[in-house]
C-alpha cells in the first residue's frame, strides 16, 4: 500500500517567549511554509500522492532552525530564504535529490 501523500513536509512555527532559547518562528519560518506552500500548488506538486506542506509545532532543534523534516524519508533541513525553499522543493521535492549544504545531521 502506498503511503497518502509521497512528501510530507513539517515546518517548525514554534514562538517562544522573547529572551527564552530560539525559536524557529523568530527566523521567518511562518512566511517562509506560507512560501512553500504556494510554490508547490504552483509546480503542480500538491495533492493526494504528491506533497503535502504542513506547518508544524516545536520539533525540539529550533537552535538549528529554522528547520524542515520531510518525510517519509525524515530528511531535516534548515533554510534562510526562499531561494532555499526553492532548491529544496525543486531538487528533493521534485527531482528526488537530496540538498546536502542544508541538510542537518539525523543524530
């Protein structure tokens, strides 16, 4: 049986309260899954079978964030801009390659 969706992205929005530990939301990362988002239903990558971009509370590495988790292959990754949205959901999302400069370790 074939999983509901191929991809299945996880942003971290995670707020915390200012002068506690970073957090992800405080990187951009709302606007950024908003972004997503919209460039997937673009390419025609959204859907049953396809990708699904999620938004996502804490998932506990926003001191590496903000961050991503796509899975059924649990890939993390970090990103700064839409440029990296973009090479993310092009080369991973779309091509099956994983981006390894913003690839974070599994640990």
């Amino acid at each position: 049986m074939s999983p509901y969706y191929k991809h299945h992205v996880f942003f971290c929005l995670n707020q915390r309260e200012p002068g506690e530990r970073q957090s992800c939301a405080n990187c951009g990362s709302q606007k950024l899954q908003e972004y997503a988002k919209k460039r997937v239903k673009q390419l025609g990558l959204a859907g049953q079978g396809k990708v699904r971009i999620n938004k996502a509370g804490c998932l506990e590495r926003c001191e590496e964030g903000p961050v991503i988790v796509i899975y059924p292959e649990g890939i993390w990754y970090t990103y700064i801009d839409e440029a990296d949205i973009d090479e993310i959901v092009e080369s991973h999302l779309q091509n099956g390659t994983i981006v390894e400069r913003l690839r974070l370790p599994q640990q």
